[in-house]
C-alpha cells in the first residue's frame, strides 16, 4: 500500500463505501447516525475529504459528493433519499412481447427474462436508475464542492469485461496534482464522474447490462466495481488519505439458511445465483486492512529522517460491517418484492433458505430499507466511542 511520500503530507479523511445493491441502505443508516455524533458547532464543514465508491456504494458516495456544500445535511438527506426509494426506480423486467402475460403467468414471465438476458446480456431493465440518478444526483454541485473545498476527491470503481482492468475513475479539484496510478490489473483516471460511471460502477452482473465508457482512447464495456477488486482502500490512500472509514456490506461468515443444503439435498437455482453474487461482493477490506497494518507497524519501528524519506505514509482505518445476517433480514421482507419479480424468484428457489441472498440485493423496498438503515445506525451506535475518536479532529 503506497501514498505520496511527502513529510508535509496534510491529514485527510476518506469515506470507503463498498457495493452490494440494496444491502448498501445499511450505509446510509450507518452515516446518519455517524452525523449525529458530530459537534454541534461543527460549522458546517462536511467531515470527509475523499469519498471512494464501489457499486451502490459508489451511487451514495456520489451523492454524498454532491451534498458536500452542506456539512452534515449531507448524510440526512442520503437517508431521506433512500428512504423514499422503491424497486421501480431502480429497474424493471424487460418489455417483451410476453409482457401482457408476465402478469399471470410465472412462466411466461420468466421466458421473457430468459430472452432479454440473451438480447442484452442482462435480466433486468436499469433505464429507471438511470433517470432516478438524473434527477437526484447535482453533478455540478460536485465541481462547486471540490472548487470550495468541501471535498477533495470523489472516486468511483468499475471492471472492464473488454480489458479486465479494474478501473477507478477520479474528480479532483482543479489544483489538484495527483497522478493517475496504474499497478498490474488496476488503473485510474482523472475525468468528471457522469451517470454513466455511476450505471458502469453498480451493473451488478447478469442483471443489469453493461454500460461503455471511454478510456485510452477507446471504448470499453464496464460492470460492476465489485469484480476484481482486489484492493479497496487503494484509491483512498493514493488521493492521499490519511485516515480511512470503510463501510461493507459483505458478510464473508454468512449463515447456512438453505434447508436443502442442510438436508444434503442440491441447492436451488436461487441458492446458486445467491452465492455466486455473494462471491462478487465478497469485499477484501479485512485483507488490505491487514496489509495497512503491518505497513503502519513497520514504519513505527523506524527513526523519523528514515521514514520521511520513504513513499509510505501511516494510515489509520476504521471499518464497519453489519452484525447481522443480511440474508435472513431480506427472507423476512422478500413479500415487499415487485410481484412479477418475486413471481420469478419465486420460480428459482430464491425466496427462502440461501436464495434469499439474492433478492437482499433488489430489494429497494421500504420494509427491508428500513430494517437496513435501523441496523447501520445501532452498529455505529455500538461503537460510539471508536467513531468519535476517529471523528475528532487530526493533527496537522
């Protein structure tokens, strides 16, 4: 893990947010009440400089971004957005001419799918996100926070299916003079953050298409942030970040729900999606925290001339995961599912037992949104006094 090697190196904090659909709702709990323990004077001031996102976590970072200019309104007005968030906005089942009988028929519903999927490389329809984005997301806004420093940086993550690079795509202020980083499979570059990034960054694979993007020159085809991620924390610490909260999703211990499995019956096709997708959001947070680490320990052990000639740099980092089981907190609200959807998983096994890891991720709905935000919030509360101490204020 590097970072600019400069002795005047000022403190900066970064905001990691990990992808994972719907579960990301757990974020926006998390940081409303992380806005709480903020000071009352605290003048305003938004309390992160860099702000890194991957998948839907890069949707919330992104907004964050934008609501920079207003302090800690920023992280309330997350929470009001997810709030009033429903599944229609975020995708539909694909228009096809068994439509008319998807509203009957389970079957008819699901060949529709079937034969979208193969169309357009996707289950789903991500045209109603596109247009939520557009309508809640200032992109300007995030130019005049960079511009009045109320932020940095804001970086989002996508993986190129042309390439296989995994790419991070950066706005930083105008006077800014960090380097775009190229290391073996992982790339950056400086652009504007557009909606388009935002649609590459959370195309959560085999449901929604790809989206194409620009870089060296050509176009390539982007999907999930998620994909090959190897090094989460990475941008964060070369936009120069100090100090880093990192929030997941993940839940790398997740409980055995399947009851076919546990009978050592075959898992349903939902158990198999739901894992396959759990495997694309396994974030590998605990592994660069570890790395961190043994770079910090290392580094105490030199003399100060030493250090202050290396390109390393301490970093401190605070992550949050949910402390429970995100999969069962969907199976209890998988009836809250659009009908024609949850007529489909239905079909595949992916309501109950281990499918239900895979509606965790589209369930936009108000029930499991709540249950998500009222779970980030008590974590955070759990561990009042790590937050405060990461909150208050670095030495210069």
């Amino acid at each position: 893990m590097t970072a600019p090697g400069r002795a005047d190196r000022p403190p900066r904090k970064a905001l990691v947010l990990m992808g994972g659909g719907a579960r990301t709702a757990y974020q926006a709990g998390a940081l409303q009440a992380l806005a709480n323990l903020l000071p009352a004077d605290k003048d305003g001031k938004f309390p992160f400089d860099i702000l890194v996102g991957t998948s839907a976590g890069a949707l919330n970072a992104t907004f964050l971004a934008s609501q920079a200019s207003t302090g800690g309104q920023a992280f309330y007005q997350l929470a009001a957005f997810w709030t009033r968030l429903r599944s229609h906005q975020v995708y539909q089942l694909p228009r096809t001419a068994l439509s008319q009988w998807g509203r009957w028929s389970r079957w008819a519903t699901a060949l529709g799918v079937t034969l979208s999927a193969r169309q357009h490389g996707a289950a789903l329809d991500s045209m109603p996100l596109v247009n939520t984005l557009h309508h809640v997301i200032d992109l300007p806004a995030i130019d005049r926070a960079l511009a009045q420093g109320a932020i940095q940086a804001l970086a989002v993550t996508a993986s190129s299916y042309s390439s296989g690079v995994h790419w991070t795509f950066c706005q930083t202020a105008e006077d800014s003079n960090t380097p775009p980083w190229s290391r073996p499979g992982r790339r950056a570059d400086m652009q504007p953050i557009t909606i388009e990034h935002l649609m590459a960054s959370s195309a959560i694979p085999f449901l929604f298409p790809a989206t194409p993007l620009w870089v060296d020159d050509g176009l390539e085809y982007f999907g999930d942030g998620s994909m090959r991620q190897i090094s989460p924390l990475s941008p964060a610490v070369d936009l120069g970040a100090t100090q880093i909260l990192a929030i997941g999703v993940g839940q790398p211990h997740r409980n055995l729900l399947d009851t076919a499995v546990t009978h050592h019956r075959p898992p349903t096709l939902g158990g198999i999606a739901g894992h396959a997708l759990a495997s694309v959001f396994h974030d590998t947070l605990q592994a660069d925290v570890e790395q961190i680490e043994h770079l910090n320990a290392s580094l105490s052990g030199l003399s100060d001339s030493v250090r202050r000639q290396l390109p390393f740099n301490p970093v401190q980092v605070l992550t949050l995961h949910p402390s429970a089981s995100l999969d069962a907190l969907a199976q209890a609200h998988v009836q809250e599912l659009p009908t024609e959807l949850h007529r489909v998983l239905n079909g595949m096994g992916a309501l109950s037992g281990g499918g239900a890891a895979l509606s965790s991720y589209l369930l936009f709905e108000p029930g499991f949104v709540q249950a998500l935000m009222q779970l980030g919030a008590a974590d955070v509360m759990a561990r009042r006094a790590e937050f405060l101490a990461f909150l208050a204020p670095a030495a210069a």
